[in-house]
C-alpha cells in the first residue's frame, strides 16, 4: 500500500508535455507534474526524463479518486548549502542569506526580541522615506512653468 510520504523507485511509462506518469509497481502509477520533476526550471520535459527511466519519487498526494501525485523534486536528498556571505551594497537580505541556526537571542525575553524588532523596522523605514523623498525632488519639474 502507497501511502503519503513514503519515498519510492519506480519507470517512467509515459512522457507528456505537462509531466510524466511513473509506474511505482503493485499495477500503481502516477503523475510527476512537471513542476516537481526537477528543483531547477524545466522548459521541456524531455530534458529531465525518457521513458524507460528508472526514477525516485515521493508520494506527495492521493486523491479521493486514487490518483497519486509524485515528486522527484522531493524526493531528492537535501544538499547542505554552504553558507552565503553577503556582499555590501547588494540588495536586501533575502531568507536565504541568513544563518537560521544562528540564535543569539534565544535568551532575549520576548519585549526585548520586540523592542529590536521595532527599532529595525524604524530604520527601515526612515531609509525608504528619505529614498522616496530624494527621488520626488530630483528630476525636472512642472511647477510653475506654463504661463497662461
């Protein structure tokens, strides 16, 4: 029995433009969309699978009708990501920047987390402001300029 999760091997049987159904054994197959084939974009299908292919799926969804959703993205073991350093004057933080693991204020009560939210969150928007403003009183003008 299939359940939710579980990792598996199964043939590729069938390749279509919008993902391929994999035959998982136990007369069960299922569908790869291609969204889940591969963590990278997949512009054609045929790229990343043939028919024949032996592939590792995990079963993300059963349906009420039995129909079983696959992924091969998941399926894939987690790589560690090295750790990325940001480079000054390159954007905002994204999520991925930023050391998860790295809690040095897990000893911090709740008011103090807060409070240092807050004082970044002014910050923040003290530099939007100024950025908005600079941006307004720059450049050419109407004002005042038509005599009528």
């Amino acid at each position: 029995m299939v359940s939710v999760g579980s990792i598996l091997e199964g043939k590729v049987v069938s390749v279509m433009p919008f993902g391929a159904f994999v035959d998982i054994g136990n007369k069960q197959s299922g569908l790869v969309h291609i969204s889940e084939l591969s963590s990278r974009y997949v512009k054609d299908i045929n790229d990343c699978v043939k028919k024949g292919d032996t592939v590792k799926v995990k079963v993300i969804k059963i349906d009420e009708s039995g129909k079983i959703s696959l992924s091969m993205k998941q399926a894939e073991e987690k790589k560690e990501r090295a750790p990325r350093h940001r480079q000054e004057n390159k954007g905002p933080i994204r999520p991925a920047d930023i050391d998860w693991s790295a809690s040095s204020s897990d000893s911090w009560s709740f008011e103090d987390k807060l409070s240092k939210f807050k004082q970044d969150s002014d910050e923040k928007m003290q530099t939007l402001r100024r950025n908005n403003d600079s941006k307004r009183s720059g450049g050419y003008s109407r004002k005042n300029t038509h005599s009528f």
